[in-house]
C-alpha cells in the first residue's frame, strides 16, 4: 500500500493514522454527550451532524476512497473540497438548480438520495470506472454536504454551525478511508458492491418516494337506504 521506501516508523504511522482518528473523533463525541445540556450547537450535532440517515452515506463514500488508486483518491479528495465549498458559496444557484424537480423544496432539496446515489455509484462501478467516476462523485458529494448542512442550519447563519459539521463529514470520510486502505483485505471490494446496490436501493426508493405526491383516496360517500336495501323488503320488519 505505501512506497518500501518509507521509513518503517512512517509506515506505522500512516497505517495507524485511521484508528487514531477515528478514536479521536469519538471521544470528541463523547465530549458533546456530555455538554448536550448547555451546548446548542452539541445538541444540534446529535441530532442532526450523526443521524444515521446522515451518517450512512459519510460512510460509504469513506469506503468507496478506500478502493481507489492514490492518484484518483487525491483527485476525489480535491474534488471533495471543491463540491463543499460550491454548496457553501454557491448555494442559491444549487438550490436553484435542484428546485426544478418537482416537490423537492418540500423533502430538503432531495439532498438525502443524491447523497445515497452519488456514495451507491462509486461503490458498484467496476475498479476500472470507479478511478474517474469516483471523482466526479465526490464533487456532488461534497456540494450535497454542504447544501444539507446550510438547509439544516438552526442558527443565524454561525460559522460554528457550518465548518464543524462540515469538519466531521472529513472526519468520517477520513477514517473510514485510511482504515480500510491500512487494513486491506481481498474481500473489500465485494462487499463494497454490496453496501453500494444497499445505498443505491435507498437512494432510489427515498427519491421516488419525495418526488411522486402522495393522493389521498376520494371520501367515501354514504350510501342512500333505498339504494342499500333492494326493493320489496321492509328493513324494519322483523322476520
């Protein structure tokens, strides 16, 4: 995985980067546990930064940079950058853009399935198409993180309230990925294809079911007694 010309005492290092920071992101958590009480900006991050629907696709797409050669990773990484700092500084554009589909103002821009999409995509494509496909992923990616965090925003537009959020998506992307690529095993890239036709399916049924309205059945309309009895009979004779 790494150059044999390293120094082993970097090779530790970078092998163990992954572990440590996913350690530390958890204690950070941990920490936020505690202040929930007197913190608004932990509260919200509870909440809403670590929800599992929120949390799932930051997974994923750690895991689909896992799977990439280095030169792709550093693509996507770059271009991870990039699609955040579009959604952050572009916003009303991208909003703009994805109000053409219909009832997306109504379920959060459909920011949710074009996160489960975008994450499904780079893990189901072969190696081969995944080194340029990861890249362009991870640019939408990172604009539907951004655009998820300023639409979920409570606060008065506070830079804490988007760069820490925007921080831990890194971190979860970050660990994810250098754990993998540490701790290789054979098997990775079959399962995830797995966990991408998993987030694809989500993606597809969350999306189809934001985007087709929802009819509600006619009221049903009481039937009249004439209509109800047949004739010739008396209802109210007793037989």
């Amino acid at each position: 995985m790494f150059p044999r010309s390293s120094p082993p005492n970097a090779r530790t290092a970078l092998k163990w980067s992954g572990p440590v920071l996913a350690g530390l992101g958890v204690g950070a958590i941990f920490m936020a546990v505690m202040i929930a009480s007197e913190s608004p900006l932990a509260r919200w991050i509870l909440a809403e930064t670590l929800a599992p629907a929120r949390v799932l696709p930051l997974i994923g797409f750690g895991a689909g940079l896992a799977l990439l050669g280095a030169r792709a990773l550093i693509a996507a990484l770059l271009l991870l950058g990039f699609g955040i700092a579009a959604g952050l500084f572009a916003e009303d554009r991208l909003l703009a853009i994805l109000d053409l589909v219909p009832h997306a103002a109504t379920h959060l821009f459909l920011t949710g399935p074009i996160a489960y999409l975008a994450t499904g995509a780079t893990l189901v494509a072969s190696a081969r198409w995944r080194e340029w496909l990861a890249p362009i992923m991870a640019a939408i990616f990172g604009a539907i993180v951004a655009l998820t965090v300023k639409l979920t925003d409570p606060s008065l537009h506070e830079a804490a309230f988007t760069w820490t959020p925007v921080l831990i998506a890194f971190w979860i992307v970050g660990a994810i990925a250098l754990t993998l690529r540490a701790f290789w095993r054979s098997w990775f890239p079959v399962f995830g294809r797995i966990l991408g036709s998993w987030l694809l399916a989500i993606g597809l049924l969350y999306g189809t079911a934001s985007v087709v309205p929802i009819t509600a059945p006619p009221p049903a309309v009481d039937q009249p007694m004439e209509d109800a009895v047949p004739r010739g009979v008396n209802p109210l004779r007793q037989p």
